[in-house]
C-alpha cells in the first residue's frame, strides 16, 4: 500500500484537458479541470448534457473512445500515483478493483446472456485470481443481500429483473471488489422516483457501511443536497465552482450559473408559476468562448468577461472561477458601470 | 348559461385493454373519468407504465378505447369516423416527449412545421403556409435563420420548439403534453415550460400535462390527477394536493423527491417498498395494496372508489375516505 500523507485525498485531479478529435473539429470536452475527492467522503459532480461529466469520470478509469478521445495534460492521481502514466496491465488492476464504475443505464450494462450471479463472479474472479468456487459463490451470494435482492435469484437472467433490480445488480458488481472508489454515473437517472429513493438510500447505506469514497454523477441538485458531501459543479468543460455541500447550496458566494440552475428548478414549495430560466444555451464545446464560458448567458457580464478566462478564487474548501470574486474585482467593476 | 358548464374534454370510464399472447389482458387504463374546463391545465402524474401517456391517446384517439366514451364541448367523439376523426384532430394536438423521434429528420424546421397546415389545406397556397408557419415560429421562440436546418442540427430545447410550433399550427383549443420537458436540462426546461404557459394566456389553451416529476407538475397545471396502475388515486387543486395529500402513495411519491435544500439532509427519507406490480390480468382490490403500509383486510379484493371528500378534492382510498 502507498503513504497517504495528504490529508485523505484519495484521487486527485490537477489541470486535466480532454479532447476528442476528428477529421472535423476538435472538441474541448474537459478544459483544466481540479478535482478532488476525500477518503470516505462523497464528491457530487453536478451539469448539464454535455458538460463533461461523463467524460472526466471515462478519464480517471482510461475509458475514452481510443479513436477520438485523448488527454491531452494534466495529472490523474489516485492514491498518490498518477495514473495517467501507467500501462495498460497496470491499469487493468485499479479498474474494477480498486476504482469500480457504475454507469446510467442499468439495461445495457449487463450481458443479457449471463445469468446475474454469474455476472457478478466473473468480476470477482477476475481480480482474485485463484479463488475457490465455493468461496466466489459465498461472496456472491453476500453481495446480492447486501444489495437486497435474494441469493435464490442469482441464477436469473437480467430480463427477469425490473430496472431498480438491474441497477442493484450493477452496483453489486461495482462493490464486489470492494473498491476504494466507487464513481456512479447517473445512477438513478433511468428509474421512476420512487424507485430512485430505494436505490440512493441503499447507495448512501453501503457506502457509510464499507467507507468507500464515491464520485456522484449527476445532474439533479436534490439528489446532490441529499448524498453528497462535497460538490463541483461543471460547465462547458470547466468546474466553475466547487466546494462542500454548505458552500454551493448555503454559501453567501455563488457563481452565477450555479444560482441560474438553483433559480430553474421547478420548486415544491414555492407558489411562484413562472420559473426563471437561464437565457440561452451552453456554448458549442467545438467553438468555446475567449473568456469566460458562461459570459453569453450571464446576468453579471462585464467588459473582462468576454476577454479572459477567470482564474479559480479559493476561500477555505470553497472554490470559483468568475471575474466577480476575483480580487481585482472594485476596479474591474467601476469599468464596467 | 348552460355552455359554460360542458367542460371542454371529459372522459366517462375510459378502459383500454391490451390483449397480450395466451389471452391476458393489459390493463393499461381501467376506468378513468377526467374533467378539462377550457383554459384550464390538468397535470397527470404517475411513475412508468402507469397508464398516463395511454390516457392522453386514447383523448385524441391515437389509440382506440376499449370502452367508454371521450366527449369534446360535450359531443362524443368516440363514435367519429374517417374525416371526423380527420377534422377533430384540428382541435386537438400533442407534443411529444421526444422531440426527435416525433419528427421525420429528413425535412426543414420550416417544412415541419407547415407539415400539419398542408394536410389540413389551411391555406390556398405554398406562400401564405410558410409565411403562417414563419409565424409560428416567432411565437414560439425560434430564429428564423434556421428555417431551414434539419432537426440533428439542432439542441433538445429548440427540437422540442419544433414540436410545440407543430401542435400550434392548427389553432388546437386542447394539447396534450406528454412528458414535453423530461429529455430537458433544467435551465432549458424552465424556458420550455414558461414558453408553454405563455401560449396558454395568449391562445386560451387548455392543456393536460402528463409527467413523472410532481416538481414540474406544480408550476404549470390548475388539477392534478396522480394515476397508479391505470387508476386515479387522487385528484385535486394543485395547491390543495401539495398541503393535503391524501392517497398513502401521493404521499410516497412527494417523498421520494430529492429536496434541493441541505437542511432536509439528514430527515429520514420515507421510502415505500417493493416494486409497482404488474398490470397484467389485474385482480380486484386497492391497486396500492401490496406496497401501502396502511392497508387493511378490505383493500385487498374490493376496489376503492373515487369519493369526494373536500370540494374538489377525491381519492380512491377506504382509509382515507373513512377518516374524513
């Protein structure tokens, strides 16, 4: 095992840019992003379509499109090492094992033609390597309790299981290995509501029960408000802010999209009709703004907006990248008036 | 003043059942009755496979009833034939939830748009159709640079602008909005579902809006329906169904809602058990049985019904119509 001597980070991600390129455009998918997540702790990583999200969460297990997908900097630490150097065995032996991922769409990521337990055994005895049978099928059976489907219905096939199940079982191979990290992308996004509140509470219930650190992704901040510690909200490629749960839903400081999409949300308990939305449409990542890539929608543009990009300003855990906070802001704002 | 009191779309025991292999029987909606006033918006709200989106078919005849009737301004429009059908349809609309797979990729916005004016011969020629659907256009909040760009060149949010100028072309007085905003990303949701209720101010449009998410449902309607399993459980006032939810699972489903708001973090989320059973060869009793805490030795086998219990406000619960 490595020295951890940095405070519980256990992955840590400095100035990673994403691209995908084809004969056509280049797309800046992931643009510099930071990104840190704790030991035991859970990392809400909040946009909209098209974000990035999905594609920083292929990045940290290797998993983008070899044909358009490339890293193009930045370092991907996970446990202290930095992943992005290792080769492919290397990296065959943290995926599914040490960093699990369980992805949205519980239909299409089971083989429809293996029975669940069996699905769930191959995973263990991938990274186990001479692991009794009889041992696979204990463990197999404990994982399918712990997720709260009988043992008996290992031998099913994933048709028999409704969607709510087949998520189960797919976080059932995610934990198998009992990984450190566990990233769930868009986990309950394909489930009916009440179902989602089944599967996020057990979700909340194995991850304080094992300690595993888990990155969330999602894109409903009442999902975020109600598992996650801390939260980074994604924007065209770039974390605009990021910080604890406290400082994004509480905070006095705000970025202005995050307030923008705390303002959209429909409200349970407002009277309000109307909603305010945010005006516009997320810039095309093929052909991203100069400066700031939130300044064609935002309320608060300034003169420096269309003409550099804000640097991140850090306050304790609290970070965000807008003109408005940075610390030359008085003069910048007189400017503007 | 008779007029005033036909509401403009009422449904008496709309049934379909969908006959399946080896002879069962899919009950898909058992028995709905439904009251749309005009200018009013009805929010219909259930989980999948709930009947809701059957429902708004079978209002415009998308698919045919098994029983019951569908009367529009008090006329029965289940009985209408061939160009019946044809010219009621000038009066009813949808949109649907995917903007995308609603609409042939292979024409222009402009010429899907003037699609339904064409069928319909609105106007005498090809210059007064486009001009009218270079109208609609504006109203619904469209460019018109793109005029002629095919769908795939287009977001969720303007596709979905698509559909709605669509469903307006032909001076509909009713929509149905199945699931309109759910393939949405908030902030453009939030534009979609005012631009909705704008056009419902200014045309007098009477919507009913189907949708999973009860958040949404809040905003835009006046009633809200909530169907489990072909059956309404509850209807009421939206502002009297938020404060007064009755039905044991209105109760289960606003609780489920994840909360933007971290001062209800730690508040234990009440979760309902067990899975929505199936709707196949349905036995009688309380649909909500299996999985109600509640439930009692008559919820399984008698079929509770729709009762009144405040003004405006029903559900098809024994415990609760008992209590109150």
């Amino acid at each position: 095992m490595l020295e951890n001597n940095d405070n519980g980070v256990l992955l840590n991600i400095e100035n990673l840019k994403v691209v995908y390129k084809t004969d056509l455009e280049t797309v800046e998918a992931v643009n510099n992003i930071f990104l840190t997540v704790t030991r035991g702790r859970t990392l809400g990583l909040v946009g909209e379509t098209g974000a990035g999200k999905t594609t920083t969460a292929l990045s940290i297990l290797r998993l983008l499109p070899a044909a358009t997908g490339r890293i193009e900097s930045g370092k991907i630490e996970f446990n202290g090492q930095d992943i992005l150097k290792l080769d492919e065995n290397m990296m065959r032996v943290i995926r599914g094992n040490r960093i699990a991922m369980v992805f949205q769409d519980p239909m299409t990521s089971l083989n429809p033609v293996m029975t669940v337990g069996d699905q769930i055994a191959e995973a263990i005895e991938l990274h186990n390597g001479k692991m009794p049978h009889d041992e696979v099928n204990r463990r197999v059976e404990n994982i399918l309790q712990m997720v709260g489907i009988m043992p008996q219905r290992r031998l099913e096939y994933p048709h028999q299981f409704s969607g709510g199940m087949k998520q189960r079982v797919v976080i059932a191979i995610a934990l198998s290995c009992e990984p450190e990290l566990l990233i769930a992308d868009e986990p309950t996004t394909a489930l009916d509501v009440t179902i989602q509140a089944q599967v996020l509470n057990m979700i909340k219930d194995l991850r304080d029960r094992l300690g595993t650190a888990m990155l969330l992704i999602t894109h409903d901040l009442g999902i975020v408000a109600q598992t996650c510690d801390d939260v980074a909200v994604m924007y065209a490629g770039e974390i605009i802010e990021a910080g604890t749960v406290e400082d994004v839903f509480t905070g006095d400081r705000r970025h202005p999209y995050t307030a923008g999409l705390f303002n959209s949300l429909p409200d349970l308990r407002s009277q309000a009709k109307r909603l305010i939305p945010i005006p516009g449409l997320m810039p095309d990542p093929s052909n991203l703004p100069k400066g700031c890539v939130f300044a064609p929608r935002c309320g608060n543009r300034m003169d420096i907006c269309e003409k550099e990009r804000p640097g991140p300003v850090q306050k304790a855990k609290h970070r965000l990248s807008c003109h408005l906070y940075s610390l030359d802001r008085s003069s910048q704002h007189q400017e503007a008036m | 003043m008779q007029e005033k009191n036909i509401p403009l779309i009422e449904t008496v025991e709309l049934r379909k059942l969908f006959k399946l292999k080896g002879g069962s029987m899919l009950h898909a909606v058992d028995g709905i009755n439904i009251k749309i006033s005009s200018g009013e918006t009805l929010g219909v709200v259930g989980e999948s496979g709930c009947g809701k989106s059957t429902v708004g078919r079978l209002i415009l005849r998308l698919i045919e009833p098994t029983s019951g009737q569908v009367l529009f301004n008090g006329q029965d429009i289940s009985k209408f034939k061939g160009r019946q059908v044809h010219d009621m349809r000038r009066n009813m609309q949808i949109i649907f939830q995917d903007p995308y797979s609603s609409i042939d990729p292979r024409m222009s916005v402009i010429e899907l748009i003037a699609e339904y004016l064409f069928i319909h011969k609105v106007f005498e020629n090809k210059m007064e159709t486009f001009n009218r659907a270079a109208e609609l256009m504006d109203m619904v909040g469209l460019a018109r640079r793109y005029a002629s760009s095919y769908p795939h060149e287009l977001d969720g949010g303007r596709r979905q602008r698509i559909g709605i100028a669509r469903a307006l072309s032909l001076d509909p007085k009713f929509i149905v909005c199945d699931e309109p905003v759910s393939a949405l990303d908030v902030s453009i949701q939030a534009q979609i579902l005012n631009l909705l209720m704008d056009l419902q101010e200014e045309f007098k449009l009477t919507y009913m809006f189907v949708t999973h998410d009860l958040s949404v449902v809040k905003h835009i309607s006046d009633k809200i329906m909530v169907m489990y399993l072909g059956k309404c459980v509850e209807i009421a006032d939206f502002d009297e169904l938020f404060e007064n939810p009755l039905h044991p699972y209105t109760n289960a489903l606003l609780a489920a809602i994840p909360e933007p708001d971290i001062s209800r973090r730690n508040k234990e989320m009440k979760v309902i058990r067990g899975e929505v059973a199936s709707p196949i060869n349905v036995k009688p009793g309380c649909r909500f049985a299996a999985r109600c805490d509640d439930c009692m030795e008559m919820c399984r086998g008698n079929d509770p019904e729709l009762i009144e219990t405040s003004n405006g406000h029903s559900v098809a619960c024994f415990k609760r119509v008992k209590a109150s």
